[in-house]
DNA sequence: TCTTGCTATGGTAACGATACCAAGCGACGA
DNA sequence: TCGTCGCTTGGTATCGTTACCATAGCAAGA
C-alpha cells in the first residue's frame, strides 16, 4: 500500500521495489563495494523513484559512526565579521562533508552553556565557539564536551584546554597606534569593546605599548572601553568631541566602534566643524572609503579566520586529544585607505 | 570498568550510578511525570555527576518524534543582510527549543539542492531556503522534501507549494523611483541583480512603472543588471560616469549594488569633479550617513523577514500540509538620509 | 575430485532512547 | 477480607542503519 505521506521510507522500502535485501541497498550506498553493478542499478533507481533519502540519525547511532556535524557558536551573527567567519568554517567543513549547527550566543553565558550542551546531545564531531563575553571555563571543559575537539575562535579563555586562532590583536593594535603617533598625534583617544572579551584587552594592551614607547600617558578620558554597539560607540564619540580639548585622533577597536565613530564624526562635520579627528580602525567594513577624515584600517581577512578554526578542528581529530594545544595567530595589516594631509595636526586643530 | 574516554555515555551508566532502571531514568530527564521525587534527584545527582547528555540523534529515532532541527539554506551569508535574516530565524526556532543546520549555498543550484538533500537525511522538521539564483521547482517538491514544511524567504520561485515570505519588492522600488522622479530627475540608472533573482525581476518592474508613469522611457544604456558584487557594481556605475550624458540618479537595486555605486562615486568626486549623481538604494547598510550625494533607502527588517519565515514554518506545522499556501509580504519605507538641495539637477549636472 | 579462496548476498544483532505492557504496592470502599 | 484503582517501577520491543557472521556459488589449484 502507498504511503500517505513520503515520510518514513527506510531501505527496506527500496529494498522491496529493487528486490534484494536491505543489506545490499545499504552497500550500494555506501559505495557498491562487493554489489553486482547490476543490482547496484535497480537499487538506484529504486531510490531515486521512491524519492528515498538515508537516515544520517539513524545512521550515526552506530558505534564509531560520525555524526557529520560541527557545532559552531557565535556571539553576533548580525555582524558581517562574524558571518564571513562562518562562511569560512562551513567552507572547510563542506570539503569535509560535515555540516554546520549554529547558533548564536548574544553575548550571553547561560546561552552558550546552553548551545554547547545541546551540541553534544547531537553527537557533533567537533565545536567551533566564539566565547561570550566573560565566558567560563567551565562550561567548555573535555568532560563537558565528553573528549569533543574544540577550537575557540578570535577569543581567547582562560585555562580552557582547547586549540585556539586568534587575531594578531597586539600586535595590529600596536602598529595602528605607532601609525597615529608617526603621523605627528599627541592626543589619541580610544574606543574599544569591554575588557570581559579578551580582544578587548588584547588591543588595549597593544595601544597602550606604543603610546608607552612615545611617551605619551593613556589619559582616562579619551578612553572609553565599554561599546557593544554602533550606536553607543557613537555616543562615546561625542563625548570625545565635545571635550575642550579634543582628541587629535581616535584609535577604534573594531568594526561596530569605528562605524559609530566615523558617524559621530560625519554629523560633527555637517554641523559645520571644519574639522574632525583622524581615525586607525581595527577591522575592515563597507564603505570606508567614504570616510571623511583621515582612516587607516587594520584590516585581516575574517573568512580565513574561520577556515582555520575549521582547519584546526580537522587536525585536532586527526592527531587525536592528547597533543598540546595549539595557538594560532592569523596575521593582520596596516591599509591607509586615506592619508593624512601634511601639517594637518598642527594647524587644524581646534584650541591646543 | 570506567571509560577512557567520556565519550558514549547512556541512560544505562546514569541508571547504575542512581542504582534504578533505565526506564526511570528516561522518564526523569523527560519530567519526571510518575517517578518519587527522591529517585528523581537521584537521577539528576548520578547525570550531572558523570555529565550526561541524552542523546538526540537516537531520541528522534523513534517514530513520531521530532529531531528538533530546521535547515536554512542561504545564498551568501557574507552578506549582512542574511546575517541579520540568519539570527531572526534563530531566535524564533530557539523559542520553540529547535536548533539550525545551517548551509550557504553560495548563489550555486547545485550545492542547494545537495544541502536540501541532506537537510532531509537528517530528519529536519523544516526547511527554510533563500532559493539560489535560476533555482527551479523540482529539487524543492514536496515529495523530495518527504512532506517536510518548506518557507521560501526573499525570493520567489515558480511552482513550488511553499509558504513564501518576501519584502514589498515591486512597491519598495516603485516608491523609491518615484521619489527621484519627484525631485526633478530625468535621467536615471539602473543598478540591479539578476533577472534569474525574483528581487532582481521584481524591483526592476516597479522601477519600470514608476519611470512608466512618470512618461519616461527606461534607456538601456542606463540599466547594468548583472551585478552580484559591490566590484562588479562599482565597475558598472563608473561606466554610467563616463558616459557623455551620465545619469543624474541612479537607482541601485541591492546593498551590494549600493556599496558598488557610492564607491565609485567617491573615487569620481575625489578626482575633482564637483558633481555626483543622487542614489537611491534598496537595503540599508552601515555608515550611508557618509554618503556624500543625496541618498534615499527603501529600508526594511532582514531580521524580522527572518522572523516571520519561522513563524510562517511553525504555523505550518500547525496547520497540516493541506492548508493553501501563505504568501506574506515585509512592508518597507523610504528613508531620506541625505536630502536633495533645492535646484541642483538643472544647474549642476554636467553637459546637458 | 576435493580443497581452498574469493565474491556476492542475506540474516541477525546492536547502537540509545522510550512507548507500551506487566507487575508490584499501598489505599480504599464494599 | 477481598477486589479494584492509581501510582510507581521495570522488562521488552522498536525506530533505521550497518558490522558481523553465515552461506552459497564459482574458479583455480593440488
């Protein structure tokens, strides 16, 4: 009798219409291996008209059978960074034939607890995580995730027994701040995310050296440290320019500050100020050569990022759980998408 | 004998630690409906103690029961716009405890139809697909899909039984065409996807009725409607720069044709030309305040788009397969951004 | 001719969780 | 006192797939 629905069919249904036993349907799919080629092809063919698809739950219930799926948890999929990295992970993973679970954590600790206990109920091979901000060891120990490889991706955890990939945060935030400071600034303000997220503290601590090195003191009110967002960047910028003595130029710590910066910027010179700071912006974005004052980007490639997570997480399965970790660096870019003008600070400054 | 390796934890190691049957302990970690309460905190002791975590592949083995999955395929999930529609279908599936297989199809029929596929093997309750450029009915019936409830997003395909959700393409463009109409111009571009793209079709029709309406003709040397990429935008609108007669508006039918033109632009005024022409875009995007021509969005809600795909999925599975299909349609607005002077088409526009 | 070795095929059991049925137990009314 | 009901607990079978073993057939070699 027909099926009302098409839901269910298993190989014991292609079996019947080719007439040969589950067995053989299950060896033609997997490769034919020891098949006569032609029952190989009524077996086909009796999938193909049944419209029959394989369990892939079914079929990883058996011991040692691999699940195809990677875990993947991020904290911002709205942000285009965070999207290019998933793009590069799921591009590793589909050579690989695995697929991509995904969710998306929101900044928030309780959900990527959830997430990742979720992902193991699902038997992923592997987790690739973007941790929270403030996020615990805990939650991501080997028992926890049951000996499942796990890569931290752009974020680093304390004692977290896993292989990392992170940007060259210090360093990138380094040659940024040096670019401002040979550029002849003095006062550089700083808009950067929370230090809870260690790339928060990693491009501060990378600012803060080359400012050491000139010389110049990290006055606390040119910095502001706490922007999630665009727009509450755009507001610490404000303030920035609302000061009496302005910064010179400002250092933004990732796409979302510099995006909101750049805005305060626009409305200050709509406004009528003839005059805005210059801007060194960790990440690239849409769009930055509209940019009305002098920027420069610390620019690295987010999709390779994401591709090497997924390369980590591969190799990691392959060496097996008992090599040390691994840390690896992907390397950034200075790229001066506008220059700054010669005599620029000196002159145009509003009252030094 | 202990394990090696945490790996492969059941119902039957947590049952022997709590010293009670397997039986009591499924019944337990489902709720623990019938079972004395001082058993059930035994069972939950002995499951946090060993850090078990059911196993969901095997628990939707069973007939009847859900895997708890929807699969999204997406067409390019660099872009932010999906990024966004990502995260609303996300929240609403993580409402009703569903999870996301995510695939990115990459604009490729092909690797759509294989992640369909293999969305089905992997039992998901739903589907959700951004259909990829020219894609076609039949790797999306119903049969091929087992019955499984299918939402199209964004992009209309032809004849295929699905709840469809997609923004207010033809009136968004009309709107925004008849916006510049109004503001005095005459000679308009055309920046747009492709036509094999329902939006690529759609917009461009209410593009047409609106320049229609007005009595003025759409010139084909106006219209670049090939482009995918910002690149491939910007190269088309620098053709429309050099033309002897360049448009005084361009209308850009997509973020990426947007982002093409206003890069384009800002390299022609940064040559020294005084002059640049306004622009209107479909999709919003991030920093358009530093637009330096007139800029006017048709702005919407990919998050919400992405929302309402779920909603429309769940309530399909609410409703049966028998019901009519939905076509839901995301309402859009126009946004001035950066407002026409008074009087600059007559007296700026070069060699008229 | 009989053995050995190979390929092709099928039956059976098992993966982990749970629906169903059976059974034990105390409480209560007849 | 006995039967019945409700609650609690456990045994068993099953979901779809495939590893393993068994078997049948055939060819080559002793």
């Amino acid at each position: 009798m027909a099926r009302e629905h098409a839901v269910g069919l298993t190989v014991r249904d292609v079996a019947a219409r080719a007439g040969v036993s589950p067995m053989t349907v299950s060896r033609t799919l997997a490769g034919g291996k020891n098949v006569r080629p032609e029952l190989q092809q009524r077996v086909w063919a009796a999938a193909r008209d049944l419209g029959y698809h394989r369990n892939e739950n079914a079929r990883s219930l058996r011991p040692g059978q691999p699940s195809g799926l990677i875990g993947i948890a991020i904290t911002n999929l709205g942000n285009p960074y965070y999207g290019e990295f998933a793009i590069g992970v799921e591009e590793v993973a589909a050579q690989h034939g695995r697929r991509i679970l995904l969710g998306n954590s929101d900044e928030d600790q309780a959900r990527e607890r959830q997430l990742v206990a979720d992902f193991v109920g699902r038997q992923v091979e592997g987790l690739i995580v973007v941790p929270a901000a403030g996020a615990k060891a805990s939650h991501l120990s080997r028992a926890e995730l049951e000996g499942r490889p796990l890569v931290l991706a752009s974020r680093l955890v304390d004692d977290v027994w896993a292989d990392v990939v992170v940007l060259d945060d210090v360093n990138g935030a380094y040659q940024g701040a040096k670019h401002l400071i040979a550029a002849g600034h003095r006062r550089i303000g700083y808009l950067g995310n929370v230090a809870s997220v260690s790339t928060g503290q990693r491009r501060f601590d990378g600012f803060c050296r080359a400012m050491a090195e000139a010389g110049l003191a990290v006055e606390p009110g040119y910095v502001a440290r706490q922007q999630q967002t665009a727009a509450s960047a755009s507001a610490a910028m404000e303030q920035l320019l609302r000061l009496p003595q302005p910064p010179t130029a400002v250092f933004a710590a990732n796409n979302r500050n510099t995006i909101g910066a750049l805005t305060a910027i626009a409305r200050h010179l709509d406004g009528g100020a003839g005059w805005g700071p210059s801007v060194v912006s960790f990440d690239t974005f849409d769009l930055a050569e509209l940019s009305p004052v002098p920027l420069t980007l610390i620019a690295h490639d987010a999709r390779a990022l994401g591709r090497k997570a997924a390369e980590l997480l591969f190799d990691r399965a392959d060496k097996g759980p008992d090599h040390p970790p691994v840390l690896q660096t992907i390397p950034v870019s200075l790229r001066v998408v506008r220059p700054e003008p010669p005599g620029r600070i000196e002159g145009a400054g509003p009252a030094t």
